[in-house]
C-alpha cells in the first residue's frame, strides 16, 4: 500500500553537473562539474505544475514528459509513496544536450527529490540505480549522486531482468580543476553513437584498458598524469567527422600540453589540470564562439526537506 505524502512537504535539490568518459573511460568514468540545476519539489493538493527557468527553459517541456516529473514518479513508485499532486520548479544552470549531464541531472534531482518527501526509505545505491535507468548507464548519473569522481559499470542478469548500474567514487586530489569550453550547438547522444564501430581491435581495447587505469592514478594521486591518462582510441576518433569543431579544439589543446577531451557525446571540450588553462588560448575559444566555464570538481547532490 502506498503512502500518501503531506501537502505542503517541499523537498529542494542542488544536482551537480558532470562530464563522462574522461577520454577513455567509455561508459565508465565520470565527474562531477560545479555547474547545478536546483529543482524544487511540492506536494500540492492535485494536478501537475512544471515551470523552467535557465537553461532550457524555451524548449524543455511542461508536463508529464519532462525527464524531472519522469524521474519523480519512478522515485516515488520505488519508494511505496505517492503525491496528490506536484508542483516542479527547475532552475537550470548546465547548458542542455552539450555533454555536461543535463539528462542525468534531471533524472538524479527526480528521484533524490521523490526519496526525500518519502522518507528517504531509498539507499544510495538505488538512487543510482533509478537515476541510471533513464539513460541507459550509469557515469553520468552515479557522478551527479556521488560527486567527485567515479568507477561505474553495468551488470546484466542471466534472467533477462533489468540492468544493474553500479558506481563507487574515487577521490579527486584537489590540485584537479576542470575548464569547460562549451560550443553553441547541440549534440545528440543518440546520434553521436551511431558512428562508433560495432568492432575494435584487440591493440585499441587494450590502449584503453591501460589509459582508464592511469586515469583513475592520476586523478586520485598523479595529476602529471592526465594528459596520458585521457588519451583515448575507442570512440573520439570516430567522432572527430561529425564533431568537427570539437576535434579541432581537443586537438588544438592536448598539442599544447594540455589534458583535453570530448565530455560525454560533446560536443563540449574539457580540460582537466592543476594549472589555469592559458588566457590567450581562452580568448582564442571565445573568439571562436565557445563559451567559458572554469569549474570545480563537485561534491554529490544535496536535498533539503520543508514544510509550508
């Protein structure tokens, strides 16, 4: 039996950001970014109010369909409670559809807010859990949770039963940095997949094994390391044709010395160091049409209960 929320309980998530894959790190790792969406959650006496501030605002829906009231009602559901009604306030700050983990942010801050008005009877394993489902696997989603860095992978029972996503985090040595140079065009993830090979080789599966474990060293530990440790052969190159002018820039600053990337599908380029990036290379990207976030690695997300 379900319980029945209060109306009036008001559950307010920060939700960080985040940037996956880290170069090799397919589907694996991923870092959470000081860039947050704030999503206010109360139980109202019927209906559905959705309202959209920020980011996204002219084009994320108003309904049911919005990934937040999605996410909201798989929480709720997991967690044996229901709402009469629902009032969502999303304030966004992560720039949609650019590789940042705006999707799973939205499905992070639903399913955080829905734990909270219930009684946080979820653990955190199965907030990561619920979170991942939305997307399909768990880098993005378990860093917004977890924050700082992570480890994440996918089990797949026998029985044919749902995916399980599983994540642990890694501590970032606080040296670590990340500066986000965001282009102004969308990337979908859908689309940026489909020109990844079905096949790699033996030689390039065992170059990533190898850069993902120096990765998780150098983020931990040694930061001289970055630059190895993002270097990447199982799908950045393949992606180079249709992100073009990501390719240019992650090229243009890993010859500079520095440890850049494609974050997610892109088509946003990060840089992880222990030093500013150049202002000369920053004005250059700004000149270019990019746009500039410097960014602290985050802490994981944060709920806030109250009352009206």
């Amino acid at each position: 039996m379900s319980i029945e929320l209060e109306v009036g309980t008001r559950a307010t998530v920060t939700v960080p950001g985040s940037s996956a894959n880290l170069g090799p790190g397919f589907d694996t790792l991923g870092l959470a970014v000081g860039l947050y969406d704030t999503v206010e959650v109360e139980v109202t006496e019927g209906g559905l109010e959705v309202e959209v501030y920020g980011e996204g605002e002219d084009d994320l829906p108003r309904d049911g369909s919005h990934l937040v009231v999605k996410a909201i009602l798989s929480g709720l559901n997991a967690a044996g409670a229901q709402a009469p009604g629902l009032r969502v306030v999303c304030t966004n700050a992560i720039p949609q559809s650019r590789g940042l983990g705006s999707s799973a942010a939205a499905a992070v801050a639903g399913v955080v807010a829905a734990n909270a008005l219930a009684g946080n009877p979820l653990t955190t394993d199965q907030v990561v859990q619920l979170s991942s489902a939305f997307e399909g696997h768990p880098d993005n989603a378990a860093a917004s949770v977890l924050g700082s860095a992570v480890v994440s992978w996918t089990t797949t029972p026998v029985d044919g039963s749902q995916p399980g996503y599983k994540a642990v985090s890694v501590d970032v040595d606080p040296r670590i940095r990340a500066t986000a140079l965001v282009p102004d065009f969308h990337a979908s993830t859908q689309a940026v997949r489909r020109v990844l090979p079905s096949h790699v080789t033996h030689t390039d599966a065992r170059f990533n094994v190898s850069r993902v474990a120096v990765m998780t060293v150098a983020l931990q530990k040694h930061p001289e390391l970055l630059w190895e440790g993002t270097r990447d052969r199982l799908h950045q190159p393949y992606r180079a044709d249709v992100l073009p002018v990501t390719a240019e820039w992650v090229n243009r600053l890993r010859n500079r010395g520095y440890a850049a990337y494609l974050s997610g599908a892109g088509p946003t380029i990060m840089v992880l160091s222990t030093e500013p990036v150049s202002e000369k290379i920053l004005d250059q990207a700004r000149e270019a049409g990019l746009k500039i976030h410097e960014l602290e690695v985050a802490g994981p997300v944060r709920v806030e209960l109250s009352r009206a």
